[in-house]
C-alpha cells in the first residue's frame, strides 16, 4: 500500500504519470473538500467505479476563500485536505489547484470521464468542453441526503452556544 504522502502530486507529476496517451480509464473530479464526511466518501467511490484511477484536484486555500465558502473557510489547510483524501484507497492521485476551477489542469490531463455532484448542469462543468472534444465524458453524480460541509459547520457551530 502506498503512502498517502505519495499520492500528492504537483501538476506536472500529475499529468506525467496519468495524462495521454494511457492504456486506463482516469477519471477526474475537483472540489475544497474541507471536512470529509461520508457524502465525500460515497462519491468519490462512485467516481473510481468509472474508471481504473481517480485523480481528485483540491483548491488551495486562497482559492477556497476566492469562492467566498463561508467565514474562516477552509477550516482544515489545503496540505492536511490533500493527504487525507490521498489517505482513501478510492484515491489514485491528489493534486492543489490555486485557480478558481481547475479548467487548466482539466485541459492538460485530459481525463476520460469528468465527474461533479449533480448540483451542476452539464454545461457548467469546467473543463467539461474540453474533455468531451477530446472524446472524454462528463458525469454528473447524486448526492448522499443530509451530508454537506456547510451543514455539517453550522450544526457544529450550533452546539457551541
């Protein structure tokens, strides 16, 4: 078994060890992943059941705070983020992004399936053009009712009164 420590790639890694040409199926999703919760866990398994390797791109924390998550977002920095899901045995490969989406780094690997949760439709996906021109897909995937971090943060900040 790898360690999770090994799993964190920088971009250039990342794309030399899984972009094209490959002989697997990669597939890739993105996200703060700031507290995992079993809805993270329940859809990163559905994304590695698309393919042979999942690759998951988590913004930095600068990045995280430009999407305006919340108060003092992310709670857990983006180096503990990225080791803890290359700590899941559903999880290929970990990289940070400092974009605002990681539209770049989608463009530069080339997955074969694109996956997010099924709040977005289809052509909001970033990086979904991109994969679909290159003969990719793009999946969007349900989520597990009553889990998501901002409610998981306010029912903790809740119990603090």
């Amino acid at each position: 078994m790898r360690s999770p420590g090994d799993k964190v790639l920088d971009r250039g890694e990342l794309v030399r060890r899984f972009g094209r040409p490959r002989d697997e199926v990669v597939v890739f999703t993105n996200g703060c992943f700031d507290l995992i919760h079993r809805g993270h866990v329940s859809y990163l398994s559905g994304a590695r059941a698309l393919g042979d390797r999942l690759l998951v791109g988590v913004n930095t924390d600068a990045s995280v705070r430009r999407l305006e998550k919340g108060s003092g977002r992310p709670l857990v920095g983006q180096a503990d983020r990225a080791f803890v899901l290359a700590s899941l045995e559903c999880v290929d490969g970990v990289c940070l992004f400092d974009e605002d989406t990681p539209r770049q780094l989608i463009a530069e690997l080339l997955p074969d399936v694109l996956v997010k949760g099924a709040d977005y439709e289809l052509d909001q996906v970033a990086g979904g053009s991109e994969v679909v021109d290159a003969g990719g897909r793009v999946v969007l995937l349900p989520f597990v009712e009553g889990y998501s971090t901002t409610s998981l943060i306010e029912r903790i900040r809740g119990s603090e009164t």
